[in-house]
C-alpha cells in the first residue's frame, strides 16, 4: 500500500474511496509516524500556527426525547440539567457580541431537540442566524434534524454551517442511541448539503468504543462526498445520571491517533478538539495540535459542561506560538 502521505498530497483531489483497510492501517502506524505524516499534510493545506476559535451557546437547553447515552440534555436521564425553553433572539445576539469581542470567528448555537418542529421557535432560531450572520461571524446551528426545507430555510438566513454528529461507527451506535438510525443522521447531512450549507461532523471517543469503532467512524466521514468542511472530535465528558457516567477515559494519545488521522483522510477540512479538553493536559493539547487538530471552543462553558478558562487558553497559545485565526 502507498503510504498515507501519498495518497493525500494536496496537488491531487480530495479522495472519498478510502476502504476500511486503508483506514485502518493509517490508523495503526507508529504513533509518532503518524503524527509526523498529519502534520506535514496540514502545512500543505493550513496555517499550522493559526487556530480557529469558536463560541458555542445553548440556546434550548435540557428535556431532550432523544436517549443518547453519553448527553447531559436527554430527557431520559437525571444530570442535574436546568430546562430552559428557546432564548431571546436579543440575548442571543448579545452573546454572539460578546464572543466576537473576545476573538471568536464562528458562533455555534445548540438546541436539545430531536427535530426542528415549523414554527415560532423555528422563525426565531432563523432570526438568530441572520443576526449573527450580520456581525460578520461565521453562524453554525445544531438543532437535531431537519428537512430539506428546513434546510433551505436556514441557508436562505445566512447560515454558514450545520453540526450534526455521526458520533460513532454504525456497528456501535444502536449501542449508544435507540431513538434515531445511523441513516437518519446521513440523511439530514445530506439535507444540509444539497441546502448549500457546509457541513460539520464528527464523533465522540471514550463511550467503551473499540479501536475499529474509531476507525469506522473516521471511515464513514471520508466517504461523504463533500468531505465535511469541519470535523469535531469530542472526548466525553463523562455526566453524572447518564449511562456513561462511570465509562473508562480514553487514552489521550487514542485521541491524537484520531486527530491525526481524520487530517490525513480530509486535508482541507478543520479538524475540532472539542470536548473535554479539561481533561487533557496542555502537552496531550499540544500533541494534537501538532497532529493537525486546528479549532477549538473557548469561553467557560460547552453547551452545558465546563470548558477550560479563557486565561488558560491564551497562556496555551502564547506558550506553543499559536493564534487565534482572524476575520476574513
Ligand atoms: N440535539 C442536537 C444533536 O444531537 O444533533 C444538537 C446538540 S448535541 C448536544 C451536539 C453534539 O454534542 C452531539 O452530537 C455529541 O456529539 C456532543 N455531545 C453531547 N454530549 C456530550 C458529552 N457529554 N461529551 C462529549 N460530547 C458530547
Ligand atoms: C460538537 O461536536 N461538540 C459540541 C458541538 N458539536 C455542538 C458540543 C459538546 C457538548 C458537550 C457536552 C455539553 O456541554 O453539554
Ligand atoms: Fe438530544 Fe442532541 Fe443530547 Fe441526543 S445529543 S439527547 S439529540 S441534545
């Protein structure tokens, strides 16, 4: 087989035949090898001393019907989590203002929901978007499933991005979710797509997924043609009440295996370290950003979990000669 590195050179197009043998052996070289091959893949296509800095916001918190094993928001489960309904169009936009002040060019806003139901709070959710669209931010949402129409709708707001997880391999996920199918999630990306809206999606790793777990989500990523434009990969933060409240942590450098990767098969994508990275030290941070990881979230808080504080990001990034990426 040619190594990883050829079959990514930036000078030929973007591959989304990759087979699960391929992947699979990417995955497994050397660690350190495949660090090395991430990294010099992500100089071809990316500043290597610039990260995307993105602001997330729940604007619907809590009460969700779905049963996600590893979420803080279902319903299903006591965490602790405060209901809140639909939040004001105004005060989203306040906080959208805020996180543009403080650096963030992508402004992310989450809804606990299943689907989105036409309606009032749909109108509003539309009305947030073109609000944050018209700071100049990038406006991502992640609102459960949608219709085409639905999609069209958001596009025709100004959204600039969708995040919709596919979380997991397709053999594990019936493991972790019973309310929804693996092909529902492929069929609101594929909504989103053909809206025009790009595409962000990824996974979770430390949910007592296998290696080949991994590798099958990675896998199934790089076969959606377009590559998704931004790929989150989120070590679980593990919730009191949910099923995975007392999951074994995975090993930080699994996760830097991933990172790597997920670089190595979409190049021109930005790669997310998004969740938990509380629980990595700032050398485990470093290794993945050094495997081609290039966006996170700051500010203090996910969506209902801590994040790391702002201070300590800014010492993070002045001590590994980071910076955040500006506005277009
Ligand atoms: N309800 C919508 C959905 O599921 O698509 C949007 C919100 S949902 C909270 C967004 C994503 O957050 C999930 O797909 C999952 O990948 C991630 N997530 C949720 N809880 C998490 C946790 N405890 N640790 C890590 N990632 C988590
Ligand atoms: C994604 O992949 N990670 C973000 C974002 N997309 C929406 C959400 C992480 C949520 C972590 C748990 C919480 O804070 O509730
Ligand atoms: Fe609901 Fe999304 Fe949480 Fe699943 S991940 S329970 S769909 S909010």
């Amino acid at each position: 087989m040619k190594s990883a590195l050829t079959l990514s050179a930036p000078n030929q197009t973007l591959r989304h035949d990759w087979t699960r043998d391929e992947v699979r052996s990417i995955y497994h070289q050397p660690l350190l090898e495949l660090v090395f091959q991430a990294q010099q893949v992500h100089r071809q296509h990316h500043n290597p001393q610039e990260v995307q800095c993105c602001r997330l916001l729940s604007i619907k918190t809590g009460g969700c019907p779905e049963d996600c094993g590893y979420c803080p928001q279902s319903a299903h489960y006591e965490t602790g989590v405060e209901r809140a309904s639909l939040m004001d169009v105004d005060d989203v936009l306040a906080r959208a203002r805020e996180a543009k002040s403080e650096g963030s060019t992508r402004f992310c806003m989450g809804a606990a929901w299943r689907e989105v139901r036409d309606g009032r709070d749909f109108d509003a959710v539309l009305e947030m978007v073109r609000g944050v669209s018209s700071l100049g931010m990038e406006v991502c949402c992640t609102l459960g499933m949608l219709t085409p129409e639905q999609a069209q709708r958001l596009a025709e707001a100004g959204l600039t991005a969708y995040n919709h997880n596919l979380d997991t391999s397709p053999e594990f996920y019936d493991s972790i979710i019973t309310t929804r199918r693996y092909e529902d999630r492929l069929r609101t990306l594929q909504n989103v797509r053909r809206a025009g809206i790009t595409v962000c999606c990824g996974g979770i790793i430390g949910m007592g997924e296998s290696d080949d777990d991994r590798i099958g989500l990675l896998h199934q990523l790089a076969s959606l043609d377009s590559h998704p434009e931004s790929v989150p990969i989120n070590m679980l933060v593990a919730v009191e009440g949910t099923p995975m409240a007392n999951a074994q942590p995975a090993d930080p450098l699994a996760l830097v295996r991933c990172i790597a990767t997920a670089r190595l098969l979409m190049p021109a994508s930005m790669v997310r370290l998004s969740a938990g990275r509380r629980s990595l030290t700032r050398e485990a941070a470093a290794l993945c950003f050094l495997a081609g990881a290039n966006s996170i979230f700051t500010g203090e808080k996910l969506l209902t979990t801590p994040n790391p504080e702002v201070d300590e990001d800014e010492q993070l990034f002045r001590d590994l000669g980071l910076r955040p990426m500006a506005f277009e």
